[in-house]
C-alpha cells in the first residue's frame, strides 16, 4: 500500500519499532535498504510484522525521515542521523583477536562488544573506533559493527617480508595484526626476502581486503640480537634511535659548570655523598649524603640530577624526552629517554665530579622521625660510586669505605619501612629476571635478582622524597586551594575483583579479610608472605597485581593505596622519565612564588605519560619472554623440575624451578586420558582416571619446542 497525503490510514503508533529501523538505516548511511532486507536484519519472520515494517517505512519517507532511492528502497535523510547516533553508537578501543574477530572495549562498561571479523571494517588492535551495537539478544554477547576509525593506534608495524618477482607481503611478527601488508615492488626499500623491516601502511582501499604500504626501514635477518631487540622497541612504538637536532642540542652542554651557577645553589660538596645503583648502570639520576648534627640528629640529602636546568620546555631535548616518556630497559640494553651525552655525561651524578641536583634534604632523628625538611638546587660531589652488591657487603660485614655511613642510611631505611607497613602499604615485592649473555647477547644462564638491604636502603629514601615533595605541594594550607601538580595515584581495589580474588585464593586454602582498609592490607602482606617459593606463587603474585588498581600520573590526587601515601609523586628519576621532569619544574616554579599552572595541560601531559610507561614496561617483559624462550632453543629434548603456574582449556602452565621460564603442556598432547578443565577448582581433570593436575603441583616436564618468532614455549609432562 502506498502512503500519502490522500491516504486515510492514521499512521502507526508503534514508536519502538520504528527507531529500531531508522537505528538500522543509521548505522550505514549510505546504503539503501528495502523493507525485507531491513525486516531480515531485525529478525522479523512473520507476514503481519513485515507488513507492519513496510508501513512504518512508508510513513519515514513520507515525512521525509526516509529517501526513497529507487523503488522500494530507501536510505536515511542525513539530517536524521543525529538523533539516532546517541541510542545506536559507542566509542572505544579495538581488542583485535586471532582470525580478524575482535572485541571493542568501551570505558566505564562492564560488557565487551564482540565484533565479528567482516564487521571490523579495516580497524586493527589499539584503534579507537565508533561501534554501532546490534539489537541484544537473549543470552548472547552483545554484537556490534565498527562504522568509523577515530583514530589508528599505529601504522607502523615490525615483521618478515617475503618477496615474489612482482610483488611482497609483509607477515607482522604481532599475532594481534591479522592482516598481511601488501608491498609493491617499487616500495620495498631495498630489503631481501625473509628479513625483518619497519613497514609503514600507506593506503587500505575501501573494498581491498590487505592494507598496502612501503618499507621505511630494514632491520636484518631474524634470530641476529640486535635486530630482535630492535624489533621490540618499533612494536612498542619506541625509536630506534635520537635526531641529529636533538643530539646537537644536547651536545651544546659543556660537562662543567659556570662560576656563577654555585653562587645560586646550596653546596653539598664538602658532605659525605655517594650512589648506590645496579652494576652495569651509566646513568646515576640519585645520590645520597648524611652529616651527624650537633644535637644527635641526621641531615640526610637525596639529591636528584637537575635535568631541569638543561632540558628547557619546548626545546628540542624536550619534545623528544615528552615522545618517549621514558626509558626503556630491555634485557640487554637501555634506550635512554634523553641522549647519552646528558644522561650518562652532563646529568649523571658520577664519582668526583661537580654536578647541579635539585634536593629534598631532611633532619631525622634516631628514630627516623622527620624534624624538618627543605626543597631548592644545590651543587654535589659524589665520594663514592657503589654497586648494591658492593653496599650490601657493607652492610652484611659492616666494614668497607663509607661503613658508617652506609650502616646509618641503613638503620634509618629499616625504620621507614617498617612504618611504612605499619600504617598500611602492601608488600608487592616483584620478581626480576635476569640473564648471563655472551658476546653476541645469547643468553647463556638465567637467573632471579635478589631484592636486598641495599636495594630497600635505596628504596626507602626515594620514597620519602617523593611522598614529601608530594605533601609540600599538595597539602592544603591557608584555605587556599592547593596548587596543579604531577601526582602519583593508586586507587582502592574494586570490590567486586577483590571478592573473586578473596574467593580465588580461597580455594587454594588461604583466607582474606576484606572488611576494611586495615585488613585488607594486612591480608594481602600474609598472603603474598605465604606464598613466597610455593607453585601458585606466580599465579597469585601477578592475580593480586591485577586485582589492584593500576598506578597512574594525574593532577587529581587520591593518594597511593598500595604505598598507604596521602600524597605521592615521582621526583627522583627525571633522567629516565619525563613525569619527574615535570615534577621538578613545577617544584621550582611554586617554591620560587608562581601561580598555579594549567591543570588541563598537565593532565595531558600525565595521560601520555602513563601510556608511554605501560607500553616501555610491555617491552621489558617482551625483551624477557623472547631471552627465556631462546636459552632453551638448545635444549629441546631435555627435561627440567617444574611447578603449575596456570591452567586453562588449552593447556597447563608450567614454570621452570629455578629460571622462571614459562611454557605451556598443550590439552592435545595429554593422550593418556581426556582431560577436562575444571574452572572452579582450578585444576585439569581426566575424565576416565580422575587423574588430576592442580595449580602449583610439581612435575617434570621435557621441551617440547621453541617458538621465538611468538615468543612461546611447548612442554611435554615426563
């Protein structure tokens, strides 16, 4: 039937159905639809519903909401779009899944929305996208469609190029690019097939099924250390290497330090100072000094390269350290974050040398009570450049240079830290992985880093300065608004996580009170005690981490959970990240009278900061997996002691007694039975023996193989 003005049908009343159809022509604006079609993509089956759809469609075009485009079909007038946008459409970022499927992930939503892989329309991992959400049906996920790339994640992308007579692709070493790049000859930047190379997308035409793109940079063959390493750093989107102008800039600083500058700084130089670090460091970023005073009490100093004074805003050095946020740390090799000749030259507080620090300087007493503190610039000369393998000698055998100096620093560190925990930090000490590598970075024994006296000395101390620059700020005083600052936060766990952590660890025997702030803490401090050497030590540790609140930068301060801190900050590392940087000139500005600064900019500031620490901490653990997985290329066949770590429906997870090398016993290889997963007691099961594997029991398991392209490793159980 035809509607119009002449018709004396009254239209439909059915005002549901009819923004479910223009919520249907809204999600591609651009195509036409006729009545069965739209009917069809609502489920509607029945004759008198599809009439009614019909109806309803006629109505649209007559009050114009609808054009028709030639008969029976119609597309949405533009001007309409708007009002169905709000009910029919999201935003959020792409979780891209094996195959193409993928999951976008919306903030402050519960629910992921699964997209089917002819759904994502070009959009790849990262991407923030607009999701148009499909009708939910019963007892289903809920489905959408991506219909706009917001903004791409990246378009630059690490892999193998594998090189025909007419044409390349380009393989992505990343399993979350499920796409080949097509590469045409003129485009391959003189790479041979089979290396690895940076290729760059150029152009994804609408109805091509690969992207194309072009070659920018030519790694080196696969398995070579540093072009594995390299690798790394351009998936995580970390540069390989500092611009000319940046390196020029830097190199105009002369290593020492002009007359006046001393005349404008307090001198520490005639104070016993010194460094504790790892053995292999370059850059020392942080000092300390102590001077006994006349009334028993301790000056202690924590001063800090004053990297401020030589990278300027908006310099050249300082846009390259905002882009890069940090340095990188990878198992073989630090990507600084500023260029070598300020890090580990001109800032770096090296061993007889004067150099400018800005200071968070405190008296204490014996009991490590603070008596009084002061902030401003200074000027140091280190006595003594230790490892913290040398300091904790020192400490073991109290006997050493600086002995009474170090033995102090210690006793107050010890003190701070058991009030630290007294008023309610968590005890997450993590575990470090380390490797003996020989001269071509193979690596040749693993071992795990012990966490000792001189690492807590060290720790304690930069705590206390970050907490009190924090507090000095941020306090409010006078009834006057406290100023923009760079905070350090920690938020509260999420009640819901921590009562399916509470009911996880349960299972596994151990008890947590989750009733108050109190008990919470001290729960999670017995339990990660507990734990220590046991097979669910890796599970629980890294299950407890998560079930936390991620730490972050932001000028809203809500205090640090996992510290027990008010206030935080971090001011004790401006060389290796950019939020320190901030921290001290801000610092400087408000203790030199300025007004309070722009919140919105250093909010910026603090997201970009928080992403680009995330994505160098990813590469660290990349750089890990990949140095685990080639230690064992050599010993496929051999068998080791190992612990369950995990346990999934694909597999168990077994990690190495001893090297924290992590494989997998896939469910296919256990042919002796059919086992099962049992998600509720954490334990694989055999459905005709009842043989069963359970989370942290031990076994022996013998390599199976060694992937290194995916960074994975096969067991096999003995």
């Amino acid at each position: 039937m035809k509607y119009n003005k002449k018709s004396k049908q009254e239209p439909t009343k059915n005002n549901s159905l009819k923004n479910r159809i223009m919520e249907v022509f809204a999600t591609n604006p651009e195509r036409g639809y006729n009545y069965k079609q739209i009917a069809g993509l609502l489920k509607i089956n029945d004759t008198a519903s599809r009439g009614l759809v019909n109806t309803i469609i006629q109505e649209l075009a007559f009050i114009k909401s609808l054009t028709e485009q030639k008969r029976g079909t119609y597309i949405i007038n533009p001007k309409e779009i708007q009002f169905y946008v709000s009910k029919t459409y999201l935003t959020g970022k792409v979780d891209m899944k094996a195959g193409g499927k993928a999951y976008v992930i919306i903030e402050n939503r519960e629910e992921d929305i699964f997209i089917a892989a002819i759904n994502t329309n070009h959009a790849l991992h990262g991407d923030t996208v607009k999701v148009y959400l499909f009708p939910k049906r019963k007892e289903r996920k809920q489905e959408g469609q991506i219909i706009e790339i917001i903004e791409r994640a990246k378009n630059k992308f690490v892999g193998i190029i594998e090189i025909s007579s007419k044409y390349a692709f380009f393989v992505a070493d990343n399993t979350s690019m499920p796409f080949d790049i097509f590469v045409p000859n003129d485009m391959i930047h003189k790479a041979k097939n089979g290396q690895k190379v940076v290729v760059q997308i150029e152009e994804w035409p609408a109805k091509a099924k690969n992207p194309i793109g072009r070659v920018i940079e030519v790694l080196g063959y696969p398995g070579d250390n540093d072009v594995e390493m390299n690798s790394i750093l351009v998936e995580f989107d970390f540069p390989l290497r500092f611009p000319d102008a940046v390196n020029a800039e830097a190199d105009e600083f002369p290593n020492e330090i002009p007359d006046f500058e001393y005349k404008e700084r307090r001198d520490f130089r005639e104070i016993t100072t010194f460094t504790i670090d790892p053995a292999d460091a370059k850059d020392f970023d942080d000092a300390l000094s102590i001077k006994t005073l006349k009334n028993g009490n301790f000056e202690v100093g924590v001063h800090i390269a004053d990297v401020s004074h030589y990278v300027k805003p908006d310099s050249l050095l300082d846009k390259e350290a905002f882009d890069r946020g940090t340095s990188v740390y990878l198992v073989d090799r630090v990507i600084p974050m500023l260029p070598e000749h300020l890090s580990n030259g001109v800032c770096s507080l090296k061993p007889n040398e004067d150099k400018l620090t800005f200071s968070a300087v405190f008296e204490m007493d014996k009991n490590s009570n603070i008596i009084s503190e002061w902030f401003g610039k200074t000027v140091i000369n280190s006595d003594k450049r230790f490892s913290y393998e040398e300091a904790q000698e020192i400490i073991e055998t109290e006997t050493g240079i600086l002995a009474n100096e170090v033995l102090t620093l210690n006793m107050l560190a010890k003190k701070l830290r058991d009030d630290r925990f007294k008023k309610g930090a968590i005890d997450f000490d993590t575990v470090e992985v380390k490797f003996n590598l020989d001269e071509n970075g193979k690596p040749i024994g693993v071992y795990i880093k012990e966490y000792k006296d001189s690492n807590k000395l060290i720790e304690e101390f930069m705590l206390l300065a970050n907490k009190k620059v924090a507090e000095f700020i941020g306090k409010p005083g006078n009834k006057k608004p406290p100023k923009t600052f760079v905070y350090r936060i920690h938020d509260s766990p999420n009640p819901e996580k921590l009562n399916t952590f509470k009911d996880f660890v349960g299972k596994l025997g151990y008890k947590m009170n989750v009733g108050s702030r109190k008990s919470i803490t001290n729960s999670m401090n017995s339990l990660l005690h507990d734990i220590v050497g046991k097979g669910e030590e890796t599970m629980i540790g890294n299950l407890a981490i998560r079930t936390m609140s991620k730490a972050i930068y932001t000028t809203e301060n809500i205090g640090h959970y996992g510290l027990g801190f008010d206030f935080y900050s971090h001011f004790t590392s401006p060389i290796r990240r950019y939020p320190d940087l901030l921290v001290h000139r801000l610092l400087f500005w408000y203790l030199n009278g300025k007004a309070s600064v722009s919140a919105n900019v250093y909010e910026d500031l603090c997201v970009h900061s928080s992403d680009m620490e995330k994505k160098a901490s990813d590469a660290e653990r990349a750089s890990i997996k990949y140095k685990q997985v080639e230690f064992l290329m050599d010993k496929i066949g051999e068998t080791f002691d190992g612990i369950i770590s995990g346990v999934s429906k694909w597999g168990i997870y077994v990690e190495i007694v001893g090297n924290k090398c992590e494989g997998m016993v896939s469910m296919r290889d256990l042919v002796d039975d059919f086992y099962y997963l049992d998600e509720d007691n954490y334990c694989v099961i055999g459905q005709r023996s009842g043989m069963r594997y359970n989370l942290g029991d031990t076994l022996k398991i013998k390599i199976k193989r060694a992937d290194l392209g995916r960074k994975q490793l096969d067991f096999e159980i003995v």
